[in-house]
C-alpha cells in the first residue's frame, strides 16, 4: 500500500491528467468517485487500475476495498488536500478509482439501440443511459458532437449503468451503418409529425434516435430514419427534456414487448 503527500508524485500527476478528455482517451481510462461506483466496477469485470482513499477516511474504507482482493499494491492513501483535488464532487466521499476502459461487445440480435446525436448536457446523456440499463437495451450509440460519456458529471448520473450497458462512440457513424445493413428499423423522435408514438408496432430490431437539446437530431440522422414518431403531449407543452423523452421510448417498447 502506498501513501502519497506530494503533488509531485507521479502516479497522481497521471491520475489528474484524467480530468482531460484528451488525456482519457490517449490512456484508456477515466476516473471515479465513490465506494458505489467502485463495488460496481468490480461487479461488471471492469479492470480497476488503481484505489485511492482519502487518509482521513483510511478507517472507514480500507475494509471495505480488501473485501474485494484488490492487490494492495495498487492502493494507495493520500492526503487529504490531494484527494479533494482529484475530485469533483465538493464532499468527496473518500474513495476514488481508475477504471481501464474495455471494448464491449455488440450483436444484431432483436431488441434496441439507443442512438444519441450531439446531447450536450451531461446529466441527459447519464439518465439515459441509466434507463437504458434499466430497459434492457442492447446499447447506447453517441455519435461526434456528444457530450463525453466520461465526464464526471455523465458519470454520476448514470449511478453505476455506466458499467452495465455498451457505450459505442461512433464518431464516423460506421456502426450505424451497419445496424441499417443487418435491418434495424430506425425510429426517430420528431415534432414535425402527428404519427403518434404509442400506436407502432415496436418489436424486432429498433434504433430509437434522440438529438440535441435545441435543435433535435442531426439532419443525416434524421434522414436515415426509416420511421417518425411523436409523443404525444396533450397538456401541449412545446417539447420533452431528451432524457425523458428518451425515457418514455425506451418502455414503451418495454411494455409491448413484456410477455
């Protein structure tokens, strides 16, 4: 077990580089905060490069990291000023991890994506990838111009899904394509239609597109869209959060599909 005092330290000056997207994705990494999100990483068989614990809180966790065999020598205590630092949370909880990030694998099997196209804000992207976990989807697709599904506030708001539900960041919309080739019908949420949501017939393969905060989705994903859809909002509000949106889709298809 380590102990780090000096902001000079080499494994924490790697570790705050983590707070950088381009840093994440050169070292294949990203960094966590909490016990929660630690026991999950453990759960998922996610690979858990290094344990930090915050020395004043030594007592309270140390138990609780050995339970799961994690070699000591890639735990390490450090002092209350560095931890804090590493953190983005304003009471930290006293835990903290590297996760290496892994390939998930992926299949053209019934059932549905989730296609995110340039959501900004991180705790949409975070909700729904938690509703996807929770709907049992195959997976959630980002495409270039998405909010990084690392970001430690995304991270937080996906409360541990992030470890459950495969993330495929399709900058150059490759897999996409594929999903078209292996007849995946594509569905988007669109208000310039009076389709109404609840009456399609939603099984066998789908792709439930979902865009940008103010402008929707992208006009190349919208013209892949084999079929446009609406919610119907009786209590005529102008729109939906995409999250919730995302949300309402994603059981729908749950309720049709529950035998």
């Amino acid at each position: 077990m380590n102990t780090i005092t000096s902001k000079d330290n080499t494994l924490y000056k790697e570790v705050r580089k983590l707070k950088e997207k381009k840093h994440r994705r050169e070292k294949k990494q990203f960094f966590i905060e909490g016990l929660r999100f630690f026991e999950e990483a453990i759960k998922s068989n996610y690979s858990v490069d290094n344990v930090f614990i915050k020395e004043s809180s030594k007592e309270k966790f140390i138990n609780s990291v050995e339970e799961y065999d994690f070699p000591q020598s890639r735990v390490s205590i450090l002092k209350d000023s560095l931890f804090d630092s590493l953190c983005s949370t304003e009471n930290p909880q006293g835990v903290a991890a590297v996760i290496n990030i892994k390939p998930h694998e992926v299949d053209f099997q019934e059932g549905f994506y989730v296609l995110v196209d340039k959501v900004q804000d991180p705790g949409n992207l975070g909700t729904i990838i938690r509703s996807a976990h929770a709907s049992g989807a195959l997976g959630v697709i980002l495409t270039k111009g998405t909010v990084d599904v690392f970001n430690e506030k995304t991270l937080r708001s996906t409360m541990g899904s992030i470890f459950y539900v495969p993330i495929i960041e399709d900058e150059d919309m490759e897999f996409i394509f594929k999903l078209k080739e292996q007849g995946f019908k594509f569905i988007v949420s669109s208000l310039q239609t009076n389709k109404n949501y609840f009456d399609e017939k939603l099984k066998g393969k789908l792709v439930i597109c979902v865009g940008n905060e103010g402008n929707g989705v992208s006009e190349v994903i919208y013209n892949l869209a084999d079929i446009k859809l609406k919610i119907p909002m009786p209590g005529e509000a102008e729109s939906l959060n995409v999250a919730v949106a995302s949300s309402i889709m994603m059981f729908e298809i749950v309720r049709q599909n529950i035998k």
